[in-house]
C-alpha cells in the first residue's frame, strides 16, 4: 500500500505532461494513450532518471524518423501514418524495459544488473532506428547478411555501411544518456554500447531468417525479441 501514493502521483504526472504533448505528431493518439501507461509505469518504479531516458529515447528516435522523410515516402520506404507510432510500436520498443523496470521494485531485486539490461534494451532499438532510417535514405549499397548479396533498399536482413554507423551512434547515444542520468556507470558504456549494436544487427538476421518461417512474428516482435536479447547479454556479461 505505501506504493500506492507514488503510482497515483506517477500515472497523474504523466497524464499532464502528456494531454498537451499529444498534439505533436510523433504518436497515435491509442499510441499516446499507451505511451502514458508506460510513463506511469517507469516513474513509479525507476523514477525520474528512468523515465526521462525513455523520454529521450522517443523524441530521438523519431527525430531520426523524420530525417529525409519526403524522399523515404517516394522510395516506398517511409514508415506508416506519417511516421507516427502506435501502440504496438510502444510495446515493441520497451515490453522488455517495462518488466525489468517492475523486477526492479521486487524486494531483493538485484537493481544494478537490472538497470544494465534495462538500458540495453532501450540502446538496442535506438541502434535499430537510427540504422533503419539512415540506411534507407542515405545507404549507398545494401548487402543481406544472410546471402551477402547486394539487394535494395529496405530489404530484411539488409545493411549498408551507412545505416551499421548510425546503428552504432544511436548505441553510444543512448548509452551516454543513460551514463549522464545515473543509471548504469561510465565504466558500462562501451559494453553497453557495442552489446545494444550486435543486437540490433542480429535483428537484422532474424527479420531475414526467422519471420518468414513463423507467420506470428510481426516487426514489433522481432524488434521485442532485439531488446530481449541485448537486455539478457547485458546482465548476463556487463555486471
């Protein structure tokens, strides 16, 4: 019951944060709706410092949707709705994040190796965004990884030198952020970093190989299973 107060006071902030930030066209309005269950939900369990790095999370990683947006729409290769998210992009970037944040108010819980994997999944799928988003409008040669031949833009399982560098900055990027904000140590960052940009290269891999086979597993799955995977080898090897 003591943590009652804090929820209340997590899901009211976020609210009227969120009632004048929805008129920016980043989210739907289901997605804004979703986007304030998991605002409440990080504040009242990682506080400030959590939340606020997911924060930066979405403004950066629709920021680099944006990038070359008019120019992705004529490729065929911009995302839906203008670039905004929904719920199921919500769900798919931080499902993973979100169970960690709640292990952490567990009784015991070990906080630290949590917060390692917390970061690295939210790391991970930046790496992802940016690589995606740069490397469909600016990748000159696209190679798949699983035939190492070269194919078009937009491929699954496709990089390009461009989108692997941006994948690599937003990994550094976020980790940074979550160095500046207290929530794992400088000394994580470039294992942070270079766990959360494998990761996003093998969702590469799994997009390419595993969707096709299993017609259950939507983008937003591959990217749940990217984040789970980078948020695993971050606690299993970083802490």
């Amino acid at each position: 019951m003591q943590l009652l107060p804090v929820w209340i006071a997590s899901a009211l902030i976020n609210a009227a944060l969120i009632l004048p930030a929805s008129r920016i066209p980043l989210l739907t309005p289901a997605g804004w709706l979703h986007a304030w269950i998991l605002g409440s939900v990080l504040g009242a369990s990682l506080g400030w410092r959590g939340w606020l790095a997911v924060v930066l999370y979405l403004v950066l990683g629709s920021a680099v949707t944006k990038l070359g947006f008019e120019r992705k729409a004529q490729l065929g290769l911009a995302e839906a709705r203008g670039g905004r998210r929904g719920p199921e992009n919500v769900w798919g970037s931080a499902a993973t994040g979100t169970v960690l944040a709640l292990l952490y108010l567990l009784p015991g819980a070990p906080q630290a190796v949590l917060l390692s994997g917390f970061c690295a999944s939210f790391a991970a799928k930046l790496a992802d965004t940016c690589g995606s988003e740069i490397g469909k409008r600016w990748g000159r040669t696209t190679v798949s990884l699983t035939r190492w031949q070269v194919v078009e833009a937009g491929t699954e399982g496709a990089v390009s030198l461009e989108g692997t560098a941006a994948s690599l900055v937003g990994a550094v990027l976020f980790s940074c952020i979550s160095c500046s904000l207290g929530l794992i140590s400088w000394d994580e960052l470039a294992a942070i970093s270079a766990i959360a940009w494998i990761a996003s290269l093998l969702e590469s891999l799994i997009g390419a190989e595993l969707q096709p086979r299993l017609s259950w597993l939507s983008n937003e799955g591959v990217n749940g299973l990217m984040t789970l995977i980078a948020a695993l080898l971050a606690m299993a090897l970083v802490r």
